[in-house]
C-alpha cells in the first residue's frame, strides 16, 4: 500500500546521499533506514553490525546460498 507522507528536506537529503553510495533510491533508502531501525527498537541488545548480517545470512538462505551448521562437528 503506497501512501503520500511529508519528510523534512534534512531526510530527503541524507537519503539521497547514501542512497547513491549503496545503489538505492531514495524511497528504497527510507525503507532500508526504517527496516533496520524498527529491527533495532525490537532488539535493543543486537548491534547493527550484526543485525546487517543477520539480514545478509537470511538473503543468502533464500537463495539457497546457505549450508546447515552441523552442531558437534570438528570438520
């Protein structure tokens, strides 16, 4: 559902900016922000360095570019 919202032009500013660095448009970059933020606030102890990785492991899952940890393993 798409819905028309007012953002300061400070956001709509930084959002351009690093959406160029990471390849994203600036609607895309608000929702990364948003995503990562609302993970953040669910999971106050998670740093975002492993938030992001969590992110990536899940893709890499769906793509079926993942293998099972095997518990108890030494090889």
């Amino acid at each position: 559902m798409a819905t028309t919202v007012k953002l300061s032009d400070e956001l709509i500013k930084d959002a351009r900016r690093f959406g160029e660095v990471y390849s994203r448009s600036i609607p895309k970059q608000i929702e990364y922000w948003s995503r990562i933020g609302k993970i953040a606030e669910e999971n106050p102890d998670l740093s975002f360095d492993f938030i992001t990785a969590i992110l990536m492991a899940r893709q890499e899952a769906r793509e079926g570019d993942a293998t099972p940890y095997k518990f108890g393993s030494s090889s």
